[in-house]
C-alpha cells in the first residue's frame, strides 16, 4: 500500500452530493460551540492513553523492541496532548475546528511516533469471532419472510456497530474478550428508534424496480462489518443490485481497511454462494474509499471511488457508523436513496441528538 503519511483524505467529490458547494461534513463548529468543545477534548484526551497502549502490544507482538516501542508511544501521546493543549486555549489557532480536523492531527501524531495500526490484532480476533457466526446468521436470515428481513438487517448492523474501540463506552467492553453478537441483537432498545425511517427504507428496498447499484461506506473490522453489512450486500446482491463495498485505504482505530475487507470477502466466497457468485461476476466490488479517518469528507474521497460510482449508475447510498453517519454527513443531503444507519454510543453524541446511549438511528432519504 502506498499512501503519503501525512494523507488521510482522498481528493475526489462524492458525486451524488445533492450540494456539494453547500455540504459541510461536520455541522459542530467547535470554535462556536464550546461545550461540546469542551466535551470532545476531553473525550480525544482520555482516549489517547488506550490507543498508544494498544500500539505498544500490537508492536510487541511483531517483535518490536519493548522499550523503544513505549518511547516512540509517549512521543506520540504527548504529541496529541500539546495540539490539545493547544486548540483548548486557542480553538482557531489551526483555523476551522471539528471533530474530523482533531482525528486528522490524531493520526499525524500517531505516525510520528511510528504506530500505523493500533488495533490490528483485536481486529483480527474480531474478525475471526464474527466469521464463526456468519453461517448461521445467514441462515437465518434466509429463514426470514422477505417483510421482515430489512428489520432484521438493520437489527444485525445495530447488533455489530457495538464493536467500536473509538467510542470509550464500549472500548472497554472489548479489552480482553469479545461481545455475544446475538445477545446484543436481542437487547436492542425497541422501536421507535432514535431516529426511526426503517418503515420507509423496507418500502423501497421491497419495492420495483430495485436499485441498479448501491454504495455502502463500512465502518469497523469484526461483527460489525461482517454480521451487519455483509448481509445487507449479500441481501441487495440477491435482489440484483451491483453492489460497491467500500472501506478505509489506511487503517485508523478498529474500522476495517480496504485491504483486510478483501480478505474477509475472499474468505466468505469460499464457501458463501452469493457472494461467490457476485464477486465473480464483477456485481460486488470492493473500492477503497481513500479515507483513513474514522469520519468520512465527502469531498475528499477516492477518485477511484468518485468514478465507479457514475459508471455504475449508483441509486443507493449506505452510510454506516456513528463517526460516517452521524459525526459526520447526519444532515448531508444525496441526488439519490440515503440510508444512513448507525448506533449511538457516545455520551456527547446522544446529547447533540437529543438522545441516550445506546439509542439507534436509521434515517432514510
Ligand atoms: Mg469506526
């Protein structure tokens, strides 16, 4: 993989923005609203300590040198903490300020110090648990009347989007083991969700003519990835939709990158029929989406991305996650069917929302 190391955006425009001139990725303006500012410092500098740890073992297990590892860590922490000092007494100091432009100085950051991909090994556990369940997760969405399968889809990406070690509520309930996939399905909070268009998404997707072609942005490696949004692809493809996967180019916190969800695909082709099929015959593609962030500018995506999307006449567009669907590009407006799907599982995003933890949002357009 060759990226600039300093790179986490790509350059192209999302073609079907319904105003690009007008779109803004993020709507919080943390130099305005200064509660929230306060909020989310204290949010970046209480995390910065979990990411630099998980870095160090990540490194260790590639047999890097403990005690330089920690080193080049602290560099890196200490590093993030002095922008944040930094923009807690001057919030324009580097201009525009947003929870996307915090991620990018993050990242910078990290890179320095050397730490590409913190959470490589959780992911790949991850992956491994949520492989194990996909055949009878599958099967029994199968079993489901085609009514209420877009219910039980949407339930599946609520179920995996708990696998988030950005959000510190649910970091920690991934340390050291992974969640029951099922038992979260099952303690989802009841409809009416947060934000609740299942009604009219279920309607469409149900309805003639179905959709040419779809583009789903993922989210993160394990359940959520696998249990959530492989079998909505796998669902549109058996409707006939082409159907674009697109992921992170380079890695950031436990979200999936291109790379590791085409192995992941690879996998479940050796023995997934639709799948299989589909990549096959070119209906399901997997494109990076040039982004290294755990938000996603619009405006700057891959553009490799930017042309199969009108190549391929894309009529809907999935947006999944709380840092894509709702951090960012909540109130981003499309030429064509929106959904974006995430759940809530952050004090400060519930608030903005005017919800709770744990809320879910389904918003369709
Ligand atoms: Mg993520």
């Amino acid at each position: 993989m060759t990226t600039t190391p300093d790179r986490f955006q790509g350059t192209s425009h999302f073609p079907l923005l319904a105003d690009p001139a007008t779109y803004r990725a993020c709507h919080w303006d943390l130099c305005v609203e200064h509660e929230m500012r306060r909020y989310w410092l204290g949010l970046f500098r209480s995390h910065i300590g979990k990411l630099t740890d998980a870095a160090v073992e990540e490194a260790i297990d590639r047999g890097v040198n403990a005690a330089d590892m920690r080193g080049r860590a602290d560099l890196a922490r200490r590093d993030f903490e002095t922008y944040l000092d930094i923009i807690t007494d001057a919030p324009d100091r580097f201009g525009a300020l947003d929870i996307l432009e915090i991620c990018i100085h993050r990242e910078r950051a990290l890179r320095k110090g050397g730490i590409t991909d913190p959470y490589r090994l959780v992911k790949s556990r991850e992956n491994e648990v949520a492989l194990a369940v996909l055949p009878r997760l599958l099967s029994e969405l199968d079993a489901v009347h085609d009514r209420e399968r877009a219910s039980r889809l949407a339930e599946g990406v609520f179920a995996g989007n708990i696998f988030d070690l950005g959000a510190t509520q649910t970091a920690d309930l991934f340390k050291d083991a992974s969640v029951d996939f099922h038992a979260v399905r099952g303690k989802l909070k009841p409809r009416p969700w947060l934000i609740d268009e299942l009604d009219a998404f279920a309607h469409r997707l149900n309805a003639a003519p179905r959709h040419k072609a779809a583009c789903l942005f993922v989210d993160n490696a394990g359940s959520d990835v696998i249990l959530g949004m492989i079998p909505l692809a796998r669902e549109l493809l058996r409707r006939g939709t082409h159907v674009i996967l697109t992921a992170n180019i380079t890695p950031t916190l436990n979200d999936i990158t291109h790379d590791e969800l085409t192995a992941v695909i690879q996998r479940i082709a050796a023995w997934e029929p639709v799948i299989a099929s589909a990549l096959k015959e070119g209906r399901l593609e997997l494109i990076d989406s040039g982004n290294g962030l755990p938000l996603i500018d619009l405006t700057r995506i891959s553009g490799k991305l930017a042309q199969a999307v009108v190549s391929r006449g894309v009529d809907l567009v999935v947006i999944e996650g709380m840092g894509r669907a709702v951090e960012s590009n909540l109130h981003a407006g499309f030429s064509c069917d929106v959904m974006k799907i995430a759940m809530i599982k952050d004090h400060g995003v519930a608030d903005a929302l005017g919800g709770k933890l744990y809320d879910l949002v389904l918003k369709f357009s």
